[in-house]
C-alpha cells in the first residue's frame, strides 16, 4: 500500500511552540453560518437560527485541529461584532487566528441554509459587497510561514476575485511543492462575478475563466479534491477517474474526486486507486462534511497512513458532521471516528 | 383642540373590497430582521436568533393593520425564499402585498442587532450590493392607488438611492398632498453611499446631498416625523421647536419631534404645539417603537382624533414595543394600547 507522506505524527508538546511549523495552514473562506434550528422545513417556515463559525478554510482547520493537529487560518473578517465572534470561535476550536485581520468597510459575511435531509441543502450567502476574505493581500502573507507549513491549504473560491487571487497563486509559487499543497477546488460558480459594478445582477465570468486560474494553480498543488462538478471545472472530465487521471496528468501526486452516494475515489501517481463506500449514516445537515473530510484527509497524510485508511477515516469523519446540524462545533475527535469506523455506520 | 382630519374611522366590512381606497400604503423598506435570542450580551455571545419581518415601511403598515386598518406597502424582496417569507408574513399581518415584487439577483436584506436595554440597540445591516426594495421604479407604480390612500408614507430611506428616489418623488408629486402624506425623515446615513464601485468602503454621500432631496419631498408633504438627528437634516435645526416651526414653515401641517427620553413634541399648523411625556416601560428592545408609533400615528389621523390623543396613543403603542424583543409581530392591538393608556405604563 502507498503512503503518501513519510511524517510523523503530530507531537503533544508541538503546539505550544510558536516557532515549529504549524501542521495545516489554511487560506480561505470564513463567515457566520446561520443554520435553521427547524429542519426539514423551507426557510420561510424557520422561526430560529443557531449561530456558528463557518466558511470552508476556516473549517478545515477546525477539523484537524479537532483531531489534535497544529492549525492556522489565513483569512479576513467584517470589523464588526461578528468578527469579533470568529477570532472568538477560532481560538475556542484551537486554530490560530493570528492571520486573521478586519476589513474595514466590509461586513462579515453570513450564510443561510436550508436543510431537507437527505440531500438537499441549498445555502444563501451574504457575500456582497465583497466577502473580506477575498481581499487577502499577497503582500500581507507570512510567506515563511506558508511554506514551511507541513500542509497548506487552498481553495478555488480564493482565485475567483483580485487581490485574494494573486494571493493565493503567490503562497502556492513560493511554497514551490515544499511538504503537501492540497487544492480544494472548491468551485462556487456564484462567487465569479462580473468585475463590473452591478456584477451580481450581470453575467458572470463562467467556466473558462475559472480554468486558466485552476490550471495555474494546480502547477503548484500536490494533492487535488473535489466532487463531480469541481473535477470537470479542473479538468474538463467529470468521469471519476478520467478526472483524476487527468489531474494526475497535471502534475498532483494525489487526486481525491468525491462522488456522493457513491463514496470516493483517491488516486496516487503511484499504486492503484482506491475507491471506499460511504459510511451509512442518518443525515441531518450535509454541509460540512467535506470540510470533516477535508481536515481528516489532512490528518492522515501527516500521520502517513496508506491512502485507503485515510479515505475510510475521512469518509467517516464526513459521515459523523453529516448526522449533525451544525458544521465546525460537529467536527468529530478522533475517539468518534474510530467508533463510527468499528461500528461500520454513524449510530 | 385641534383636530387633523375629519374622516369616519376605519368601518369594518371596507377592508373586504378591493375597489375601495386603502387607509394607509407606506412605501419603503422590508427585510428579515434576525433579532438575538439572548439579550443584555454582546453579538459574539448570542447562540441563537429569532426571525422576524422587518423593515420600517412594512412594519408602520404592519402596526396600522394590527389597529384594524387597511393597509398595503409598496416594496421589493430578493427572488429567494425569504422573499417569499415576507410575503407570507405581510399577509399573515393583514397587510396587502400586492405591491410587494421580487428583484433577480438581489438577496433579500437581512438586519441583526444588538440588545442592550435601555436605549443602546445596533443594527447590522446586509443590504449589499443594494437593497431591492430601492429598486422600486416610478414607472412600476399604481399612482391611483397612491393617490387615493387616505394616508400615504414614504421614507428617507427610499431618496438615498436611485430609481427610489425617483420614484418616491414621482409618487409624491402625484399625489400632491391629496388627504394625508406622511414624510418619516428616516435618517440612515449609512444607506447614503457612494454611486462608485467602491461605494462601501469610499466616501459617503453627505448630509447636504440628502437635504436636497429631503426638501424636494417636503413640498409634497402633510405630516413629518422624526427624531432631533433627522429634524436637523430636514431643517438644519435640532432644537425641538425650532425645528417643528422648520418643518410648519416648509408647508407640512403637523411636525412630529420624537425626543427619546423627553417625550414627542406635535406641532400643527393651527393651535398650540403637545408636548406627550413617554409612558413609563421596562424596555426589552427599543427597535420597532417608532414604527409602532407611526402606524398609530396614521390610525388616531384617520380617526380624526385630537392631537393630544394621537401622541399619547402612539407613545404608548410605541412604549408596548420596547417592551417586546420583536418588532413587527409584537404591534399592539387597540386594546393593548388603550389599557397602557388607562394603567399609566405598559406592565
């Protein structure tokens, strides 16, 4: 079986060291996520909402940092009381916030959602006029940081707006492939906008521009996820493993394409893919899961564990938020998932 | 005593027909107010929010139709499920939304605030890139109706942006002091923003930029309302006398100085001005009592009461409102009102 990084595993004392490189550095999304205390029912019929840290980056980190790993996230708030709330959480779920920083002007951004289990969760972003999270600056990166990181993190919705996309395409050229560069390739086709001023109601930059900027930045990636759509963004194929032969074919050493109902398909440049089940699960909320996921990925491959324990432990930590409302206080600890894993279902 | 118009009140089997004038269509903003669960704490401390309709215009028509009146808003949503909650909460309301459409591309507003009794409540409002309901088009406008109403309100708000604007003094210049035509000054500076791309987060459109046009509606004006802040930017005058002789010299019939703490001055344009000191009240959330006041303010017009009357009505629907953490649902009925009167203080 392949291993794909010849680490060791996260040492307790680590942590507490400023200095030692962080194991994932994430760079990317957060918000408030503002999730129907009423399920099953549509917006219109919700009477209440639970608060929560939110944003994909900003859960990644939360993940891993879940099931022990040193984590920071580079990203940008509202200054505003919700803002506050972020650094808050953040540090509650153990993540550095020391590259998280206000912008003025801007709110923090909050996400609505529905939720109609088993499949069905449509979200409502307040995004507008700019999320502040796309106004990461390249010259504001710790760029040693970044590199020295044992993963970084990126995500497709970093390339969609200036000066978030020549940010992250600069982390990822001086990173230069050092340790695991995972692109989350994250495709939000809402989130391309029309640069002009009334973008949202105009048309949107499509497909093809999103592609130059995903090609650039797989040059630079060694481990490529997504799901059927996001693939096909990437690479043109949404067939799972055209998709991944295709990405491999770019350059990753590893390409994770999820697929749903249908579990996921991993394939390294070296060795033969492998493809695991989901686990059963009772949904409550889908959202969330491929973060869990996201962030259990992230913790194998710093322990170097071979590729299918990793995809059946992240495909149990996915399963474990998705049996849970909320998405970053839902990230499981490493007990929970090796008991989902024994079990051979989320109970 | 002065009385302001001699107009039957509101007879019961009128609100049935769809010919007949309506007693009151406001025009203005609406949205989801998304209010803390959690009072006397900050927002990075609230877990969980209630969601309310909101939005001053719809909830003056809101609090008039709690009153027995017949009543419609003229105002847009996002095309998205909480569009279609405003509806249906308008409706549940009593308030006609024919008027009410959706606006592509533009998410419905959605406000939260901060609850710190006695007076500190700060709203966070996502009205971004623009509010739908200021996309309201003169040419989209049922002028009859307009002119028909026995009371017609129209807001600030609604001259901060255009085609609002537009629309907002088309409508008024339409109506041309036809029976009631209420101006709630409605001073929000935040909504003055800047027409560049940048508006946000560049300079602001100033106080003297809305004084042009808060001028241009007073000509087409019957009543004013507002606080000393948005007196001044009417009249240039904050003192309360002063000011409500501005407003008497601009050609409106009754000026309304709403002073907090210190009670509402009503000037009219015969007879002396009422100065109603506030009713005593534990305040739970102040949001809302001036819309409360508003709606009774058109209901004790349109009943032709004295303006004494009129003012310590409204002050005590108002003061019924701060008593509750919502704003639109929490609207007295009559005899909510008219036993704060008789008990001296909302209990």
């Amino acid at each position: 079986m392949e291993e794909f990084e010849e680490t060791t595993p996260h040492a307790a004392g680590e942590s507490g060291g400023t200095g030692a490189p962080y194991d994932l550095i994430t760079m990317g999304r957060i918000g408030v996520d503002l999730y129907p205390l009423q399920t099953g029912v549509p917006l219109p019929q919700v009477t209440s909402f639970g608060k929560f840290l939110g944003g994909s980056a900003a859960n990644v980190a939360v993940a891993a940092a879940r099931l022990g790993r040193r984590t920071a996230v580079i990203t940008r708030t509202g200054d505003d009381p919700f803002g506050t709330y972020l650094h808050e959480a953040l540090r509650g779920f153990g993540v550095d916030d020391r590259w998280v920083a206000p912008v003025p002007g801007l709110p923090t951004p909050v996400t609505f959602c529905e939720v109609f289990p088993p499949d069905h969760f449509p979200l409502y972003f307040y995004r507008q006029p700019k999320a502040p999270d796309l106004e990461i600056d390249a010259h504001e990166l710790d760029l040693d940081a970044i590199r020295a990181a044992r993963i970084f993190w990126v995500t497709g919705t970093g390339l969609s707006e200036e000066p978030s996309r020549t940010a992250t395409l600069a982390a990822l050229a001086h990173r230069a492939k050092a340790g695991t560069t995972v692109f989350d390739l994250d495709w939000r086709p809402m989130f391309w906008h029309d640069d002009r001023r009334d973008g949202m109601r105009g048309s949107r930059r499509g497909p093809d521009t999103a592609r130059r900027f995903y090609a650039e930045a797989l040059r630079h990636t060694t481990v490529a996820v997504g799901n059927v759509d996001e693939v096909e963004i990437a690479t043109g194929e949404r067939e799972p493993h055209a998709a991944a032969r295709a990405l491999l074919d770019a350059g990753v050493r590893l390409a994770v394409v999820k697929q749903g109902p249908e579990g996921v398909l991993a394939a390294g440049s070296g060795g033969e893919p492998v493809q695991v089940p989901p686990l059963p699960v009772e949904v409550v909320n889908g959202l969330g899961a491929g973060d869990a996921f996201g962030g259990s990925l992230c913790h194998g491959l710093l322990a170097g564990w071979e590729l299918g324990r990793i995809m059946r432990y992240a495909n149990a930590a996915g399963a474990l938020v998705a049996s849970r409302l909320e998405c970053s206080s839902a990230m499981p600890t490493a007990d929970e998932v090796e008991a989902a894993l024994t079990a051979g279902a989320v109970r």
